[in-house]
C-alpha cells in the first residue's frame, strides 16, 4: 500500500502519537523528514572495541539539516499564527540556528533579521556570512551592554510586526522539538533499531536539545542518562539555566496536558558535562581536533570544532576512561551536514554587510 504524504508526516510525530491531547495544543510545521536515522559502528581504540550508535540529526531536513530544524518546526508555526511575516533572532555571525532561522523564514515568504555578536574568526563564520547575503537576510551587529543590546533592538523592532525567536530557538516550546525527539528515540528502540543506550551524548549550547531529550526519554521512561556536554560560556549553559528550563518545559506540558506527569522534571536522567569547552565558544583544542579525526576517519562522520566535536571528545575520554566496561553508548549528531552553496572568500557585494563584519573577510 501506498503512504500519502500526510499519512508520513502523521507516522513521525511521536509526541502526537503517545500525547495527542498536547499536541493538538501545540501544533508544528513539516519541516523535517522524521525519523533521522541510526547508524551504528564498531569504534576500535586502545581500549578495546566499542559500538557506537549515531543519531543522524545532521539529516533532519533536506534545506538545512542539524538540530535547529526541530525547534523551529514549533517556533515558526506560532509565528505564522500570529501572522508574522517577519522574523528576527539571534546568534553569533557563524551561528547555524540563524542560518536554519533564515532559510526556513525565507522558504516561508517571511523577512528575516539577525542580531549577530563575534566570535572567534573561522572558515565557517566567512561562510554564514556569505550565505546570509545571498538571502538578504537583515544583518545587525548586536553586542555590548545591556542599555547597547536594548538600544539595537529598539532601532531594528520598535514599530515592526516581528516575531522574536530566542538563541538557538531555545525556549521550552523549542524544547519541545526535543520531547518528540526524545519519544521518536524510543520509537526506534522499540522497533529494534538499537538496543537502549546507557549514556547518550549530546552538544549543550543553549540547552533545549538537552532538556527535550532527557524529558522525552522520561516521558518514555528509559533509563538512558543524557550527557549534556558543555559547549557554551556559563552565561548561555550552567547547570542552574539548565534546570530551570527543564522545569519550566516539564509545568508547560503538564498545563496544557494533565496526563503528561506533573514530577516529569524530577524523572529527567541528565548529566551537566562540564571540561570540554576549552578556552572558549567556537575555540578549539587538542581533544576536540582528535575527536574530529576520530569521527571523519573511524565513524564516517563530519564534525565541527565548535559543538560536536566537543561533545564527541567527552564521549571518547569516557571510553579510555571506561575501558573495562561494555555499554551501549549514542551521539546525537547535531551538525547540518546537508551542502549549501556559499564562496568562502569575499563576498562579491558587501554593500549590506556592516562594516564590523568584514574582519571576517580578511
């Protein structure tokens, strides 16, 4: 028999299959093709052989692939339903969520503005750049201190129907992405798919993938510890911000859904993984290069220095430090690694550039 296109799309919303109520009251956009798929390999190290499970999360949509995709299925759909034809966010000038931000707003006929701040000077940032160009995409420098940040919002916004999505889309009801991610893992472990994980690694930026994971995975109630790894200064990710939006996402579905459980936040099985960051965001190190290495040469899979490559050196620390016990271990791929076209070098018109911008360039 064949599937329609609605039927699929119905097939892969977990949360609506187990919690119809609630996501009757949250309704998303299709933007991703669900399930991501697993891969699974053997990683030989000095400590022996491990099997390694991958989310392929760097696959959730065929215009931009990685984590974000998720997040803004939930996030872009409220937008539409305040009819909002212009979206704005936030992120540093490499930042991969305004990336997916603007090329799914765009997709959707919506404008889009992006409040970018520096960071370290990478190949990647050249890119973002590039691509944000091609787009049109508004680019505002954004930084400094608080009466600075709100000036820039005030001269962008005041007067505009904009709807405002949050740094790496990560607000409970991005969360929420997540909570259907997580019940979508245990979908495919009831189905056979992998054996259930001991320990799953995940990158933890601003820490809505974490949480929507581990409550998902509560909401299944699987054992499986998140180890949300450390990627992101402690003014963006600290255990305290974690906990809190963990709580806060857990009471919002717990309002809009009395059958969700009301001590879901206390049932979350996370680790706070901190000693992988380095010397910053976006700088890398010796552990997160070899982590790399190890994933492009061993496991058939491109990572980057700035989130999954440090969540894949606590993975590997973990297993030379674990040498003698065999458990079942998944990384959450978050990276996009579906290809976008973009020059690497000097953007042909930097008329809409600003000019703090174009160290970038340089």
């Amino acid at each position: 028999m064949l599937l329609n296109f609605d039927t699929i799309q119905a097939m892969s919303d977990f949360l609506a299959s187990a919690y119809p109520r609630l996501a009757s009251r949250i309704p998303r956009l299709r933007l991703a093709e669900l399930p991501t798929p697993i891969d699974t390999v053997t990683l030989r190290t000095a400590s022996g052989e491990h099997d390694i499970s991958i989310k392929r999360d760097d696959l959730t949509g065929r215009l931009y692939g990685g984590n974000k995709v998720r997040k803004l299925e939930y996030l872009l759909h409220k937008a539409q339903r305040r009819d909002s034809r212009h979206i704005a966010t936030f992120g540093t000038v490499a930042s991969n969520h305004a990336l997916a931000t603007t090329l799914y707003a765009r997709s959707l006929g919506c404008e889009c503005t992006c409040f970018l701040s520096h960071q370290t000077k990478t190949a990647s940032a050249t890119k973002a750049l590039n691509l944000h160009l091609k787009m049109n995409t508004h680019i505002v420098p954004y930084g400094g201190d608080r009466k600075n940040r709100v000036a820039t919002l005030r001269e962008h916004l005041t007067g505009q129907r904009v709807f405002l999505i949050p740094p790496g889309g990560s607000n409970w009801l991005g969360a929420v992405g997540f909570v259907n991610a997580g019940l979508e893992l245990a979908a495919q472990i009831d189905a056979g798919d992998i054996g259930i994980p001991d320990r799953l690694y995940v990158a933890n930026g601003t820490m809505a993938t974490a949480v929507g994971i581990a409550l998902g995975l509560a909401l299944a109630r699987l054992p499986t510890q998140v180890q949300a790894v450390q990627v992101t200064e402690s003014f963006v990710s600290s255990p305290q911000s974690m906990q809190r939006l963990l709580a806060k996402t857990a009471f919002a579905l717990h309002q809009l859904d009395a059958s969700v459980p009301i001590d879901l936040a206390d049932r979350a099985n996370y680790q706070f993984r901190t000693g992988f960051l380095g010397e910053g965001y976006a700088k890398t190190n010796d552990a997160t290069e070899r982590a790399i290495a190890v994933a492009r040469d061993k496991l058939g899979v491109n990572l980057e220095a700035t989130y999954t490559g440090k969540a894949m050196a606590a993975l590997l620390q973990d297993l030379d430090e674990n040498r003698d016990e065999r458990e079942n271990v998944l990384f959450w791929n978050t990276y996009n690694s579906r290809p976008l076209a973009a020059d690497i070098g000097r953007p042909a018109n930097t008329d809409k550039l600003p000019e703090a911008f174009l160290r970038y360039f340089d």
